[in-house]
C-alpha cells in the first residue's frame, strides 16, 4: 500500500511514467538538483550516499529544477549526460519541474507542506543570498537547489535539510540511518 505521496504521477529523466511508489518500503532521498551551481558537486557525494546506502534500502532521487537563478537550463537529454558524464549518477532523475511558485508540482506541494522547515544553515544562506541583491524564499518554500527531503520506509516525510547540508553530513546521515533502521 503506497501513501498519498508516493501517489503523485512524475516522469523520469527518460520521459517513463512513475512515482515515488516504484520505491515503497524503501528510505527515499528526494533532491532537487541542477548542473550549474555553487553545490553541483554534491552529486558526487549523493552518489555514494545512493551506492553505500542502496543494499540496506535507500534511493536517491534527482528532481532537476530551473527555479534559481536559471541553473539548470538543459534539456533532459542534456541533464542526463551531464550528470553521467561529469559524476557517474546511477541514482534514479526525474524530469525537470517547477519546485517552486505558481507552477510548483504536486510532489513538491506535498512536500513542503508535509515539514514546511529545513534543518541545517537556511538563515545564514538566505543572508548570503541577499548579500547577492536576491530575495529568498520564505519557508515552507524550497530556499535553493539541492534542499533535501527524507522519506521514510512507511512513505512519509521524516526530515528535510537545507540546501548547504552536504551529503556526508553527520545529521542527514545519521537521519537516513535512523530511517534505514526502522
């Protein structure tokens, strides 16, 4: 049986139907990405979350979004190469989508709403961002890419990480350790 969550309809990177569904029973690591920013690297650290952490039953999942600053503006096509190319991905992308603003998808809608606060250093990087002459977004909004939201085995939401939360971080991998030991 899958929640309301894992319900929402999404594409993958390769225009495939699907869901968060296709992982119930699974720790999901949802995290909106882009091939042009200051934390593009955290791919590689995602990556070895995916690999070190898949036996025991975590997935991690790319949601390209184009929503700041137009960081990610490739193709699907595009995404997918850059992403094999540059950071060997194997963890499963999703078509790009809006996470934020009138256009946001239903997943993110689901989302945000499910833990509307990120833990991590949100406030200091609103301030950096305003340091650039930007206006961040408010909570429960999606603050910048790769903001992290953990789902647990039983298809809810169990934690959400700011964006600047790198991948080796001692509380997002102690969350998804807690989640996997459930």
């Amino acid at each position: 049986m899958t929640t309301a969550l894992q319900d929402i309809p999404l594409k993958t990177i390769r225009n495939e139907d699907s869901s968060l569904g296709a992982y119930a029973g699974k720790v999901v690591l949802v995290v909106n990405v882009a091939s042009k920013c200051g934390l593009t690297p955290q791919y590689e650290g995602l990556e070895k979350l995916h690999e070190t952490y898949a036996d025991q039953g975590l997935v991690v999942t790319g949601f390209p979004a184009n929503d700041f600053a137009g960081q990610e503006p490739g193709t699907e096509e595009e995404i997918a190469q850059f992403c094999q190319t540059n950071y060997a991905v194997k963890f499963p992308m999703f078509a790009k989508m809006s996470i934020v603003g009138e256009g946001k998808h239903p997943l993110y809608e689901a989302l945000t709403s499910a833990m509307p606060k990120a833990q991590g250093d949100g406030d200091s990087f609103r301030e950096k961002l305003r340091g650039y002459g930007m206006t961040p977004n408010p909570e429960p909004e999606v603050l910048w890419n790769f903001e992290k939201f953990l789902i647990g085995r039983d298809g809810k939401v169990a934690a959400r990480f700011a964006p600047t939360t790198a991948p080796d971080d001692a509380a997002l991998v102690a969350a998804i350790e807690a989640e996997l030991a459930q």
